[in-house]
C-alpha cells in the first residue's frame, strides 16, 4: 500500500452538519465517504455521480442567506436577483 498523506478541506457548518448527519445514518464516517469519493472518481475517471444546479428559488435563498450573513456585497446581491449588472441596465 503506498505512503498515505492528508487532506484538508473547509466547508460551512451547516454542510458539514448535514453530511456528518447523512453518512452516520449510512454507517459511515466524512473521511470514509470522502475516500470512497475519490477512489470511485479514479475507478470511474469521472465525478461519479450528475452533477446538477439547484432550482432558481433555490439559489436566490442561498444568496440571501449569503447577504444576510455579510458574506455578499449588497450591490452584487442585488444585481443578481434583478438580473441587470448592477447599473440598472440588463445584461
């Protein structure tokens, strides 16, 4: 078996709660489901599942908890959700 190494990741707490919470109840650990990640994307050679986005609604709540949090700039927030590049005039 080859040397083993680290890796360190930073992710919100409400993620890590949620993922902690799913893979418990999966029998599994963070750091068992972030191996079997990686050694399924090096099987595979590709992310091993669909990568999808969120519905709108979905991702207007995010940037809001984001602007609400004072991790968003107002403005860029703002042009966001009106769609327009901040200056009153569509994109």
């Amino acid at each position: 078996m080859a040397a083993s190494g680290t890796i360190q990741i930073k992710i919100d707490r409400e993620t890590r709660k949620a993922a902690e919470s799913l893979f418990d109840a999966l029998g599994l650990d963070i750091t068992t489901a972030i191996r079997l990640f990686l050694k399924q994307a090096v099987n595979q050679q590709r992310i091993p599942f669909e990568i999808v986005t969120p519905p709108p609604s979905a991702m207007v709540s995010q940037m809001n908890a984001l602007a609400a949090a004072g991790k968003m700039n107002r403005d860029m927030d703002d042009a966001l959700l009106a769609g327009t590049n901040g200056e009153g005039t569509e994109d």
